[in-house]
C-alpha cells in the first residue's frame, strides 16, 4: 500500500497590503515612509563619517542593500521597489549635457569622460556578473531626452516641418517597437524534469562506461551517477558529453549549473543564470535565438533615425552648411543657450551612433561568416580563429556555408525547432 502524501500545512493569509506597505526583505511587514527607521548599519555608518572613521566595505554593503529594498513607491496591492540603477542616468545626463552646453571646453571634458565612465560601469558589471537596468535606462532615456531637446529648441525655429517631425516620431516609435521585442525571451533552454536534477539514465550508464578517470567534468560523480559534490569552478566549466541514446553518437554540451544537456552553440549566460540558444551576447539584453533578428531590427532603425535627427537639428542651428563641415565648424553655436544645448545634444548623439554602427557592423560581419560573439571570443582565447578584414572579424571556419546561406539560416532563426545537421554539431 502506497503511504499517503501529506498535504503541506496551510500558509496562514496575509492581510492585504496598502499602497505604501511591503514585504520587505527580511519577510516583515514594512512602510515607505519609515525609510530611514530603524537600520543600524546606516547610524553606524553616520557616527563613523561624523568621527572621520573609515566604514569598512561589509557596512556600505549592508547599507546598500538597505537602501535599495526600502526606495519604493506606493502602487496598488503594496508598494514597488525601485531599481536603483535607473536613477542616475535620468538626473545626470542632462545636468551633464546643459553644463557642456556652457562652453566649449566644457563640453569637450564632459562628452569625453561620458563614455569612459559608462565603459568603466559597463566592465565592472560584467566582471562581477551583475545585473543592471542602467544601461536601458540610458539607452532609453536618452532618446526621450534628445527627442524633448528636439521639441523644444529645434522645431520652433521653423525649419523642421509637419512631415520630417512626423517621419522622426515613426522611428522614435519604431526603435521602441524593436526593443520591445528585443527585450523578449532570446531562447532560454528550461529543463523539463525541474524536479528530477540529476542526468537522465543513459547518460549516467555513459559515465559509467568511461570510469571514474574520464570524469574530469564531472568531480563529483561516482559509479553511481552522483552530482552533488561538484565544485563552483568545476560547475563553471561544465562537461563535454555523449548522449548515449542517440543514433549518431552527438556530442552535446552538458551545463552544471541548469542541470541539463545543451544543443550545439547554446551558452551558459552568466549575468542571466540561464543558458540561451545560440547565445551571441549579453547588454541591455541577452541576445540568442529568438530575439537576435529584433536586436539587429532596433540597430539599424537607432542608425537611420538618429543619423535623420542629427541632420535636421544641424540644418537648424547651422544653416548653408554641410552636415560633416557642420558638425565640426559652426561658428556663432555657443552665442546663445539654445543653440548651444542643440549642439551639444548633436554630438552626444553622434558619440552614441558611432558606438552603435561599430556594433551593428561587427554583427552583420558575424552574420556573414555565420558566427555568433560568443564564439568568436571562444575563439580568440584557444586561438581556434582566423582573423580576417583586419581584425574584425574571427572566422572558427565551422559553421559557414557562404555568404547567401548564413544569411538565410540567420532570417530564418526562430521559426522552426533549434535543429542542426550532422556537420554543425560539436
């Protein structure tokens, strides 16, 4: 006789929350407006400032963390915690733009160091596989702000018509549209049996096969099949496995960490914890399978209508002059504040749209040979690769099949099950 589940003990009933309450994060029922109550961590801290005392980094953690889970706003059925990461780029960007807007040095120092400290954010994010809404914030924020600098300083000045403010609006909408869909689901790999964690029966009797000292990948194993005593490095690295029950003998990819059987060119993505098929990389989103065209999709529309926006407000500020003698001779710009912020905002764009088209072409050279960044940086660290066009490509040679043909894999992404033939498996 099968002994009887016992059914889990009922969670008592929570009362509803107000639109200022929270659960917060050590499970008790908090409020807005006690934000600053009651954390010892930040009175400690205080009394350390106040005393010229160093705090040591384990407080300003703490205190971090206590900042960021009670900055909340008050929303229907309990209040909502706010990321902070998107906050800085909605109060800085345009204080920096309007103090570059004063003069002309000044302006050079701050579109200088605007990239380096948004490249510095973006390096130490992803060394410590974190993430972070502050680049969509920037990224999205920035249209919106350069769109309101276009409103209010440029079309009043009578030169942008009905017709060319309507056509920038469409691609103002038509790059959200494309991020929209970028922003989906890329293709994450979910294991099917979530409750059952450990490989499936050939796969075990495979490492049976092999014996204990062709287990590399696999510390923890014994002769049972047991993967409980893996290391983090060793979960890191993964294994190289053989589906036993597969008639062609595939080599499949077997990832520690989702406790699952990969296909050929999916990836562990480390900032989302998930794998993704036929990951290509990771920025404001993870990009694979499903939503790699999209991504492609909002580049080239970003391109267009920026490169569109920029000769209209050049046409504006600095008339009878060509775009490219524009951006980098317009006398008179700084003699009053409008024109100046125009210009300003003319080259922050122009910086932005540079780094853009420097990644929309490196994808679309990817495309061409038909491999993903993923695997060119794989690439580049076993040496595996063959630069060509001097250095911006990394040709692995594994995937292509020409030019026509790689493009006609990449449209079709996504409409059928992820399938390989025989010759792209690894």
């Amino acid at each position: 006789m099968k002994p009887v589940k016992k059914n889990k003990a009922e969670e008592p009933e929570l009362e509803p929350l107000c639109c200022c309450e929270y659960i917060d994060r050590n499970g008790e029922k908090n409020h807005v407006a006690a934000c600053l109550c009651d954390c010892q961590d930040l009175d400690e801290g205080c009394d350390r400032w106040i005393t010229c005392k160093s705090v040591g980094p384990e407080t300003c953690e703490r205190i971090m963390d206590t900042i960021s889970d009670r900055l909340r706003i008050p929303w229907l059925r309990g209040a909502r915690k706010v990321n902070i990461s998107i906050l800085p780029p909605l109060f800085l960007l345009p204080v920096f733009l309007r103090v570059a807007s004063w003069h002309f040095l000044l302006g050079v120092v701050v579109l200088t160091s605007l990239p380096v400290l948004a490249l510095w954010y973006y390096y130490l994010t992803h060394r410590r596989k974190e993430q972070t809404l502050f680049f969509l914030s920037l990224g999205l924020f920035s249209l919106g702000y350069m769109y309101y600098v276009f409103l209010q300083e440029v079309v009043p000045k009578g030169r942008v018509g009905p017709t060319r403010l309507a056509l920038l609006t469409c691609g103002l909408f038509l790059i959200l549209l494309a991020l929209y869909r970028a922003k989906g689901n890329p293709g994450y790999l979910r294991n099917p049996a979530s409750n059952d964690r450990s490989p499936s029966g050939s796969q075990t009797e495979c490492l049976i096969r092999k014996g204990p000292d062709k287990t590399k990948g696999f510390p923890g194993a014994d002769l049972s099949g047991g993967l409980n005593n893996r290391t983090p490095k060793d979960e890191a690295k993964g294994s190289c496995r053989t589906a036993a029950g597969s008639p062609t003998k595939v080599k499949e990819d077997w990832c520690a960490r989702c406790q699952l059987v990969r296909p050929a060119r999916a990836w562990h993505c480390r900032i989302c914890g998930v794998c993704v098929k036929r990951m290509d990389h990771h920025c404001v989103c993870c990009v694979g399978e499903s939503n790699h065209q999209a991504f492609i999709l909002a580049l080239l529309i970003f391109l267009l209508t920026s490169m569109y926006g920029i000769t209209l407000t050049l046409d504006t500020i600095c008339r009878d002059r060509s775009v490219f003698t524009a951006l980098f001779y317009c006398p008179g710009v700084y003699a009053n504040y409008s024109s100046a912020l125009c210009f300003t905002c003319v080259w922050y764009s122009v910086i932005i749209t540079a780094g853009m088209a420097y990644i929309f072409l490196i994808q679309l050279i990817n495309i061409s040979y038909n491999v993903t960044e993923r695997e060119v940086q794989q690439a580049l660290r076993q040496k595996t690769g063959r630069r060509l066009l001097c250095g911006l490509v990394v040709d692995t040679g594994q995937y292509s099949r020409g030019f026509l043909r790689n493009w006609h894999q990449f449209s079709t992404l996504g409409t059928h099950p992820f399938h390989h033939p025989a010759e792209d498996i690894v």
